[in-house]
C-alpha cells in the first residue's frame, strides 16, 4: 500500500509564474489536507479537502492559492502569480475517515 | 486561539543519554499525536494519545499525555544517532478539521 505521494518534490517558479503541486492520497482514503512548512515555522493548515468539496479552506490565503480534490485524479494546489514569500514546503496529508492523518514527502517551492 | 508550544526548541546530546521534550497548551484537546520529520520528507506519525494520563511506549520512546489533556512529554531513553530529527507535536483544531502543530524540537544525536 504505498504512501501519500506528492509531486513534484522540488519545483522553482521565477517571480509571476504559476506553481501546481499534486498529492495522491493512499489508497482507500478520501479525506485530504494541505499544509505550508517555513523555516522556523510549524506546519500551518491551509485546506482540508473531500472528493469534489472543500472542507475547510480557513488557510488558504484569500488571493492566488486555490485547491481542488475532482472525483477522478489527484489533489491540485495551485498558486497563481507566485511571490518570494511563497517559497516554502507544502505537505498533502490524507486521512481515511477525517481520523489520523498520514503526510507525503511534500514539494519545496522556490520562487526566484 | 489553540497554540501548542513545544520545548526546548533545540537539543544537541550525546548517543547514550536520555531526553526529554515537551509540548505544552492552555487548551484541552480531544487527542494529541507526535511526529518526526527527517530534512527533505515529510512527518512521519509516532503516536496518538488520546486518554488523559495515558502514556504509550514505543521502544526506546515514552509519550504521555498529562491529565487534564492540555499538555504532553516525549521520553527517549538512551538516545542514538538514528533518533537525529524534528519532533513535533499535533492536535485537532476544534472543528476537528485540521491539525495545530508546534514549532517542534529539533535534535541532534552525536555519537
């Protein structure tokens, strides 16, 4: 049963461009969450997401972060017009009934 | 608003001495889970405590959970090299619709 995966695990964006991360949650799961890691930061929630809704999007910032889990495929994070400040490590986690949440080996972003 | 602060925030021992970190809160929480985070991956999921005073083993780690469920303490016991990491602390926001981490204790185990 593999893991979450994430994809990619590195990605560099120049100021402007537009940054996609995906997750596959594991298998039988369909309850999948974002968070965004920075240096001397915690892991700060961002969006909880079921197939074809979102949850909880209270961290998601208001401008240019959208997300989506369709009923087919992976979860999509998108970043639109990114800045230096969205240099970060996002995580997916997946969870099968909203329970314990199990992280993939998340994507850093690096906005030049 | 629910905070979990974790401490010490860093921690450079010895391979053989024993440690312990701490994660505390002014908050009850229905379940508190503790991960460790290698650089370059993603946490990895220790323990769920979930009972006040409930204290789980696993190897070489003790995890308990305080009484009134708002604050939590990591243990290991003759620490090794392999234990080098970022060991956070976890709980659900009170919609149950997210976890709240701590900033972690990062440790360094020399040999």
């Amino acid at each position: 049963n593999a893991g979450v995966m994430q994809n990619p695990r590195h990605l560099v964006r120049r100021r402007g461009q537009e940054a996609r991360l995906r997750c596959s949650p594991m298998k039988g799961h369909s309850h999948v969450y974002w968070y965004r890691q920075l240096p001397e930061e915690g892991l700060k929630f961002m969006v909880y997401l079921q197939k074809e809704n979102i949850i909880d999007e209270s961290g998601m910032p208001k401008e240019r972060f959208s997300a989506e889990f369709p009923k087919e495929g992976p979860s999509i994070l998108r970043i639109q017009q990114v800045v230096r400040g969205d240099s970060a490590a996002y995580f997916c986690a997946s969870s099968p009934l909203g329970e314990t949440q199990y992280f993939g080996p998340g994507t850093r972003l690096l906005v030049l | 608003t629910q905070l979990l602060e974790q401490s010490p925030q860093f921690l450079s021992i010895q391979e053989g001495e024993n440690l312990t970190v701490y994660c505390n809160s002014s908050s009850v929480f229905s379940s508190l889970q503790w991960y460790r985070q290698e650089p370059g991956e993603g946490p990895v999921l220790l323990v769920t405590v979930v009972t006040g005073g409930e204290v789980k083993k696993l190897k070489r780690l003790t995890f308990q959970f305080g009484d009134a469920r708002k604050d939590s303490s990591l243990h290991i016991t003759a620490a090794q090299p392999g234990d080098t990491g970022l060991y956070l602390c976890a709980a659900p926001n009170q919609a149950g619709t997210a976890l709240i981490f701590g900033k972690g204790t990062t440790l360094s185990v020399s040999s």
